[in-house]
C-alpha cells in the first residue's frame, strides 16, 4: 500500500500493456509509447528530455535488432503494418 508499491503495479500494468499491443499496433510505436510512459508514471516530468530519449531508444533498438540481427520484430496490423515496413 506504499507509494513505491503502487508504482510498481502501474509498471507491471503498463509493461502487460507494451506487450499486448505489440502485436495490434507494432514493435516502433508500442515500444516508443512504453518508454515515454514508463518514467512519467514514476515521477519523471521533463517531457522533451523524455521524447528525445524515447526516440533515440526505439530508434536504436529497431537498428540494432531488425537491421543488424535481423530479428523479426512485431509490425502489427492494417495501417501499423504499413507504416513499420516504410520504416525498416
């Protein structure tokens, strides 16, 4: 019932969430809203710093993993689909 105790909840909330949409709404977008929404759901509150850091980390980790390992990341469907193969 602590304050640290509840934080922990709404992360393993949103962390299940991440990991459902991955699938409806793809690697680039759930990965990038999960790293924006994450740190502000513990108190972080310098949004531009958050958005410059949420960018460059999906950024990073779609290189990284789709582009040099070749791993098949989650595009999602219909328009997600679309958009994710005009990014990589």
């Amino acid at each position: 019932r602590s304050i640290d105790g509840r934080m922990v909840f709404i992360n393993v909330l949103l962390l299940a969430a991440y990991v459902g949409l991955l699938d409806v709404i793809g690697f680039v977008l759930a990965t990038f809203a999960y790293v924006l929404v994450a740190p502000l759901s513990m108190g972080y509150r310098k949004p531009l710093v958050l958005a410059v850091f949420a960018s460059v980390t999906t950024a990073a980790m779609v290189v990284i993993f789709g582009i040099v390992f070749y791993v098949p990341l989650p595009r999602g469907v219909d328009l997600f689909r679309d958009l994710s193969y005009m990014l990589y």
